[in-house]
C-alpha cells in the first residue's frame, strides 16, 4: 500500500509498505479521509521520530477484522480515536482521562496518511465510532479534533451567557467558535492576522474578529459593553497571544491553553494582576476522552457544529507534502484533507 512518510515538514515521501493485517480483536480500516492538524507540523515535536507515518483525523471503513472482535464488520463505516484511556487507572476516574498513561501510549498503525491502517484492541474496544448515515468521511475527519475542543471548552466553563475570545483562528479557533456558539455563548470574539481565517471566524459565528496586531483588549471590551471575557482559548501559544489574554480576561474568567507554545518557550506571569482578588484561572487539556468523541460526532451529524464550510482543499495522497505546506504556512488554508484513496 501507499503512505504518505514523514522526514520534515518539506520532506514528505509517497512510499510504500505492506498492507497490515489485524491480530486478534483487532481490524483493519480503508482510509478515506485523513485531516491535517497543526500538532502534523510541529516540526521540533516530531524530529527524534521521523521517518514515520503521521494523520490521527481518520475516517473510513472496516475492511478485515481480527480473531473475536464482534462488535465491526467488513464495511462498517467508522471514525477512529487514534488515543484511548484505561478508563481504570487514578486519572481516568478522576475525569482526567486525556493524561492517562494508556492514552498517552496508544495509537494506531502506521497512521492516517496511509491507504490502510491497523486498529489495535483496546482502540476497536473503546476508540472506533460509527459514522451517521448522513455524514461525509471528510466531516468524520473533524470528530476527534471537536471532541478536543468540547473539553477544552468545558473547562473554559464556556455556556450560556458567557462571552468568550479565541485567540487565532486557524481551524482549532473556528472551530472553538463554532462550538462556543453551539453552546450558548453570548458574545464571541477572534482574532488573527491572516484575512481567510478572520473571514472563516466569522463564518462560524464570531460577532467581531479583530486583527492580532491590534489592541485586541480594547477591541474586544469595547464591543462586549465594557467588560473582559469570561474565556479565552489560546489557539496560538507565541507569547504576545498569551499576553493578549492575560489583558484581556475579566475577573472570575479562565484562560485555557489549548495550543502548545514554541519550543523552550517561557511564560512571566503577572501574579497580582492575574490572581489576586482576581480569582482568574489558569488551565489546560489535551486529547479528548471517548466520551467525547461521541458528543462531538453528535454535534456535527445534528448540524448544530457545521464543519463542511471550513474544508478549503482536500488533495489525494501523493499530495500530502503540498498538504504539510499550506498548513505549515497557515495563509491559505483552513482545513486540508487528504484523501488516500484517490
């Protein structure tokens, strides 16, 4: 079969390899589509790894099973969880599954930019979805990446009433809007400085976008009567974002980084300012439980997320490397999917 291997962010190879084949309790899935994150492209993250085969944005259909696994079967349509708790040990019963030793562990074989992948046990056991009838591969592709940002969110204390600023918008920020508005939020602010990703923030729903190198505080209180934000998602972890949302959080908000920061990078915190009588807090999440996985498939087959506006290319698997750069440039891209099979 064909992959797609990863060297480096402009060294991505069409190669081949031996189609795999499931072991017991596991199966074997026909990748249709594949979503680019931006974690694809942190180059300094995946340097000491390479060559390997990214893409954890998978959508597709079950093609072989293995000895005893009873709940697929040839043909099911399926999104797959490349990431999968115990669901037993002392963080996954203190709802902090996504920091699980199992999780953090797990993944799939060789991965999503591939004509073909091998679903261990334990992700058939608790990482395989059904996909609605009524939903594309290519929006199945935004399953795991909403269930990130629905927890996220919800430790954001995102919800009715609230007034929320994503910081950047690439697609985890328009999709942070999307979702902040499926929820209830009153008012949604995002910012950027690239115009395609300021267009696609207010596609979702933003009721201002505001451009990164202006004062972003004073944009945003001006336009929520006067007043901070509850929330801010950090999408973008360059330390003038993280200053934007440290002056413009209102007393009592969150500011949750969703986005990893550049290499080495180091943050000053204003502890005063921030904390005290302020009663701000400081979190973050990363990956997503199963759980969530099936509320966010429920959020995107009900339309109450809508997610096909924001596919601006989807390129077969020979094309990943041209994939690798839209998203590593950011400037012309939201979301980019490859898909193996054409």
């Amino acid at each position: 079969m064909k992959v797609a291997m990863y060297y480096a962010n402009d060294d991505v190879r069409t190669e081949e390899m031996d189609r795999p084949k499931p072991g017991p309790g596991e199966a074997v899935m026909r990748v249709m589509s594949s979503g680019l994150c931006g974690s694809d492209v942190m180059q300094w993250y995946r340097r000491d790894k390479v060559p390997l085969v990214l893409g954890h944005e998978v959508s597709g259909e079950v093609v072989e099973v293995g000895e005893g696994v009873t709940k697929l079967s040839a043909g099911d349509r399926i999104v797959a969880a490349h990431h999968v708790p115990c669901l037993d040990c002392h963080y996954c019963n203190n709802g902090h599954e996504s920091v699980c030793d199992t999780l953090r562990k797990t993944s799939f074989h060789p991965g999503g930019f591939s004509e073909y992948l091998r679903l261990p046990a334990i992700n058939v056991d608790r990482g395989v979805f059904p996909l609605p009838a009524g939903m594309t591969h290519d929006e199945g592709t935004f399953v795991e990446p909403l269930a990130c940002v629905l927890r996220a969110q919800r430790a954001g204390r995102v919800g009715p009433g609230k007034s929320v600023l994503v910081i950047g918008s690439g697609i985890s920020g328009v999709l942070h809007v999307a979702l902040a508005r499926a929820l209830g939020a009153e008012f949604v602010a995002a910012t950027d400085h690239v115009p395609c990703r300021l267009e696609a923030a207010q596609k979702a729903g933003a009721n201002i976008t505001i451009k990164a190198a202006y004062d972003v505080t004073i944009a945003f209180t001006d336009a929520n009567g006067g007043r901070g934000a509850d929330t801010v998602i950090l999408t973008a972890g360059v330390p003038s974002a993280t200053q934007q949302a440290f002056q413009t959080i209102d007393r009592g908000g969150t500011i949750v980084f969703f986005a990893p920061a550049p290499e080495g990078a180091e943050i000053a915190l204003p502890v005063n300012d921030l904390f005290w009588k302020q009663e701000i807090t400081l979190t973050s999440t990363y990956a997503a439980s199963p759980a969530e996985h099936i509320e966010a498939m429920e959020l995107i087959s009900s339309g109450r997320v809508n997610v096909k506006d924001f596919i601006t290319h989807t390129l077969p698997l020979e094309q990943t490397q041209e994939g690798f750069r839209l998203v590593a440039e950011g400037k012309e891209s939201i979301k980019v999917i490859i898909r193996p099979q054409e």
